[in-house]
C-alpha cells in the first residue's frame, strides 16, 4: 500500500495535470497543494518526470490488470473465442473510471489534457503502459478472426481504439450537439454500445484488395 504522504503528492498532481495540462505544472504548485516538503518528492519519485509516470501508472495499471484479468476468464472459461466479451474486457475497465467518484473523473481530464500536449515523452509513456495490453488483445483477435488478414486487424483494432478513447474523453459533448438524447452518459449502455459497434467494424466485409488467397470474411456468428 502506497503510503498516504505519497497518496497525497498524487492526488494533488492529478488534480493539478487535470486542471493546467503536464507541462504547466511545476514540483513547488505540487508540494504546496499536497501539504509537503520538496524532500517528500525526491524521496518518494526522485524527479518530476517518475511523478508522471506514477500518476498514470496508478490508474492504467490497475486497468490493464482488469483487462488482463478478464481476457483471462475469456480464454478459460468460453468453449470457443467470444469476440464479443473478449472486446468487452479491453473496453469495460478503462470507462468504469467514469463511475468511479470524483477521482475517476479527474484522471480522464488529465488523459485529455496528456494526449492534448502529446510530446515525445508522454507518447513514449503510453506506449510503455498499454503495449502489453495492445499486443495480447491483438493476438487473441487474430485468432478469433483467421480469415481477415492480421494487418487489416491491427488498422481497425487501433480505430476501436479512437472510439474509445473519444467516448471517455468527449462522451459529454454529444449532449451538446443532441440535446435530447437520452441517456448520453450512461456508462453501462455506452459500454454495450461500444462493444457492438467494435465487433461490426472488426468482423466487417473485406473488399477485394483486402483480401488475402480468396479468403472472406469471418461472420460474427463464427466468432461468438
């Protein structure tokens, strides 16, 4: 268990990334705001960039663990490869932030204000913290969809991806834009909504430069 002096320097630099972005943040706003020492910081991260580090490896660790958890049960537990609970453990865990009080909330404005200022470090960040995550999903819808070609995959994996990370971000502007739609922020349907939308575009016909020695697509009835 993390201990509460280095709980507190978290919170205060999550709400402060959220409020001002990464790069418009110094160490001094961070300690003032958590109530502590500068030696507080060098003891517990050793430098500004380790304390980002942390703050999002806080969050995205326990959600890629829930992720990894629940592929798990996937490959366990089904008598065959349900593509359908397979993309509902890569989408479910990381909008469940969104139920989460208060802090759920916070962090997802700090991913918005990281992919915002996207420098090299921070994309570097990301890519470290979901590789494992990315290449295991992959790998598994690889296998449930034989007769689409792996590249194909990769492309429209990465834009069940964008959709995703859009809806966590960005959710709360289709209100705006559809004021009376209902239930626009309702994370349990939005959730089901995304995984239906993932599997029709993953098992989605392949036109003929797509396709690889005349295979076809797979239909969704073949891989749920």
């Amino acid at each position: 268990m993390p201990s509460e002096t280095k709980t507190k320097i978290l919170d205060a630099a999550e709400d402060l990334f959220a409020d001002r972005g990464i790069d418009g943040v110094s160490i001094r706003s961070i300690i003032s705001l958590a109530g502590v020492n500068l030696g507080a910081i060098h003891y517990h991260f050793g430098s500004k960039e380790s304390l980002i580090k942390e703050v999002f490896h806080r969050r995205i660790g326990e959600v890629n663990n829930e992720r990894l958890r629940l592929l798990n049960d996937c490959l366990i537990n089904s008598r065959g490869l349900d593509l359908r609970m397979v993309l509902r453990a890569f989408i479910a865990p990381p909008l469940c932030l969104l139920l989460q009080p208060e802090r759920g909330h916070v962090f997802i404005k700090v991913c918005g204000r990281a992919y915002g200022e996207a420098s090299e470090h921070l994309r570097g960040m990301f890519i470290s913290l979901f590789r494992e995550v990315f290449e295991k999903f992959t790998l598994v819808i690889f296998k449930a969809l034989p007769n689409i070609p792996e590249e194909e995959i990769i492309w429209r994996f990465h834009f069940v991806v964008g959709a995703m990370i859009h809806t966590m971000l960005h959710g709360q502007a289709l209100k705006q834009f559809c004021p009376d739609i209902k239930n626009s922020l309702n994370v349990e349907e939005n959730i089901e909504r995304l995984v239906q939308f993932s599997v029709s575009g993953l098992c989605g016909e392949l036109n003929d430069n797509q396709k690889v020695d005349g295979l076809g697509t797979a239909s969704e009835e073949e891989v749920t």
